[in-house]
C-alpha cells in the first residue's frame, strides 16, 4: 500500500476561468473529507490559474501551471515563468509532459531545465515521463525511463517537492491504461533511480483508479479526461483517499 497520496487533475487545453473558478470551488465541496487524507492539484490551462486560485479559497485544493519557462523573464513568446506563477498563488508545476515533448520539441534537457527554475522559486513540480508504444514494444521501455528520469535526477538539487509521474505516452487519452504489472514495474524502475513520490498518469478514471493506487509504487495519480467533471475527478480523489 502507498504510503501518500496525490491526486493531480490536468485538465490540458480545457476550462476558461469562469468555468476554472466554478469547477474548483464544486470540487472543493465535493472532496472536503478527501483532503484530510491525501493532495489535490488542478492544473488548469496559464489563463484560468488565477480564477482556479480564486475558486480553490481556503481549502485544501492546490493549483498548479501545466507548464513553467526555466528564464525568470525575457524574450521568449508564449511563455510563464515561475515567479509569475507564485505571484498568482500557483503552488506548483508539470513539467515535460509527453503532450509538450511530442507536440511542442521538450526535450529532457527543457524539462530538466523547467524543474530547476521551478523548484528555485519554491513551485512543487511534477515531471512526467513515459515511453511510446514503439518503444515498449521493442522491450525500450526502462532504457527510455532510465534516459528521462536520469535527466531529472542529475539536474534536481534536493528531492522536496519533486514529484515524478508515470505516464506511459499508449494510455493517455486512449481508454487504455498499463496492467497493473506494467505500472508497478515501471514505477519500481523510476523510485530506484529516483526515490520520490510517483503518480501514474494515462486514462485513470473512477472505475480502474483503486487498483491502481494500491499498487505498492504509486504515490497518485495525474489524470486527465477523467478530472474535467467534478463527480468524476471526486470519485477518483475518493479512490485515492482510501488507498492512502
Ligand atoms: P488521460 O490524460 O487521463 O486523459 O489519459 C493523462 C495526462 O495526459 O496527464
């Protein structure tokens, strides 16, 4: 059994801040008992972080930017930095998920980059990685997670804060999720060569998330569809109480 639990919802390009301030006060009633035991996140799209900050009040829910530049400012278009993030009371960020690496040429240099800035400003970060179904099917898949997580470790100074998520890049956004073996083992790989808390990410809804979460290497989970309806993403945090 895991010994914590964090619950992030990624809610990717979905929620302008009106409905950003409503859902995350919904969400805040709904999982009031939930927070006792274990951390919420939402990371709502860079424009509805203040409105999501707003919504979340004085509850347990924290919000986090779903991206954060490694600068502290300047020329660079259609980027955040992380003390702007704090300065709207974001608490943290995702850095190098698979959706920036594979649309948007991170890299695990970028990423690495990202979690260092991140973190020097105080934001918690979670770093995603994950290998392709190519990758997995050539029997890649710890060579992929040793080249990712190894670029994290090597950059990270400290390990509070620093969270990393699974997400193997076949399961997310597809209804299918890893066995139960595949998640374990591949969360087993990434605690040896970094031993922090490790969400599992890629189509956790209410009805597989308990099994999951139970697995003895997971830590929470980062879920995506599943954490843009209120009922949905409660049920999961319910899963993830329990588990906890
Ligand atoms: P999904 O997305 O739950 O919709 O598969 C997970 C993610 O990309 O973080």
């Amino acid at each position: 059994m895991a010994i914590a639990q964090l619950i992030a919802g990624n809610w990717k390009m979905f929620k302008g801040p009106a409905q950003a301030r409503s859902f995350v006060a919904a969400l805040a009633d709904a999982t009031v008992e939930q927070a006792e035991s274990l951390d919420i996140v939402v990371c709502p799209p860079a424009v509805s972080l203040a409105a999501a900050v707003d919504g979340a009040g004085a509850s347990r829910t924290q919000i986090f930017g779903q991206n954060v530049h490694w600068a502290e400012s300047g020329a660079f278009t259609g980027e955040v930095s992380g003390s702007m993030l704090r300065e709207l009371g974001v608490s943290g960020a995702i850095v190098g998920h698979s959706e920036r690496r594979q649309l948007f040429g991170e890299t695990d240099e970028t990423t690495a980059a990202r979690m260092v800035a991140a973190r020097g400003v105080g934001l918690q970060v979670i770093a995603c990685v994950g290998e392709l179904e190519a990758e997995r099917e050539a029997g890649e898949t710890e060579r992929v997670l040793e080249r990712q997580v190894g670029a994290i470790a090597e950059a990270a100074d400290g390990l509070e804060g620093l969270v990393v998520a699974y997400e193997p890049i076949w399961a997310i956004g597809t209804g299918r999720t890893a066995t139960l073996e595949q998640a374990q083992e591949a969360h087993a790989v990434i605690k040896r060569l970094l031993p922090v808390p490790v969400l599992y990410g890629g189509s956790v809804k209410p009805d597989n998330a308990a099994e999951l979460l139970a697995l003895p290497d997971v830590d929470g989970a980062l879920v995506g569809g599943a954490s843009l309806d209120v009922d949905s993403f409660a049920a999961v945090c319910t899963a993830g109480a329990r588990a906890a």
